[in-house]
C-alpha cells in the first residue's frame, strides 16, 4: 500500500519502479544512435528534445526519489519531541538511555524489518543505500533537532 506507514508508503515498491525507470533510460539510451541514423533528418531535432528532457533526466529523479525515501520512512517529529522533554541532568543521564533513543532504535528496527520482507523484489545494492541515507536523516535530524 502505497499510502500506509505500515508498509513505509511502499518504499520497497517505488525503489523497484525507479530502477525499472532506470533501466529503460539505459535501454533507450543505447538504441540512440541507431534511432537518429534511422530517423529522418527533420526529426532528429525532436529526438534530441525526447531525449534531453525525458531520458536524461532519470538520474535526478532517481537521485531525488532515494533521497526522499528516508523523509518518507523515519518520521522525526515525535524522536525530536522525546529530545525535547530530555531533563539533561548529568546524575540522570548515567543510568538510563533516553526515551529519544528508544523510539529511534524501534522505528529503524521497523525499518529493518520492513526491508527484509522487501528481500525479495528489492535489488540487493538498494538496501545499503536506503539504510544509509536513513540513518543520515535520523542524525541530522537530531543535531538540528
């Protein structure tokens, strides 16, 4: 469900539907020379224009969708409210984690556990990319707090 936080708005779905888009700018990509040899003189103008604003692009908007994924799959302000009610005593902070960290640590390990039920459709190079990006938005997340 693409709309449903318990299935992190189908990451894992939109992860393989960018990399299928990715792979058919490359397809297309190599059939370019033979399709402006072939094409007419008048319209490899056009072709040059398909190519320029539709297939060149992918990269950005491959880029941009994984860099989206982690403001999608960590939701930060309920981590940053828990920051917020910290009483930084320094007796305190010595014998208990705090309440922040907990809910970081359950929302990744949901996270986790959500991208291992994706193992199966997800390409294995993504689950890196998408850890560490998410861990990166929920550290500055917490510095910028």
């Amino acid at each position: 469900d693409l709309l449903s936080a318990a299935s992190f708005y189908g990451v894992g779905e939109r992860c393989v539907a960018v990399e299928s888009l990715s792979f058919l700018a490359h397809v297309v990509r190599a059939i370019r020379p033979s399709l402006v040899a072939l094409a007419p003189p008048k319209t490899r103008p056009e072709i040059e224009f398909f190519y320029a604003q539709t297939v060149d692009v992918v990269p950005l908007l491959r880029e941009a969708m994984y860099r989206r994924f982690p403001l999608v799959t960590l939701s930060l302000p309920p981590i940053i409210a828990a920051i917020q009610l910290v009483k930084w005593d320094a007796k305190e902070l010595a014998l208990r984690q705090s309440a922040y960290v907990d809910q970081a640590m359950a929302r990744f390990a949901e996270f986790e556990a959500a991208l291992d039920q994706m193992e199966s459709f997800l390409p294995p190079q993504l689950r890196p990319l998408l850890v560490r990006a998410t861990l990166l938005h929920l550290f500055e997340g917490i510095v910028e707090g």
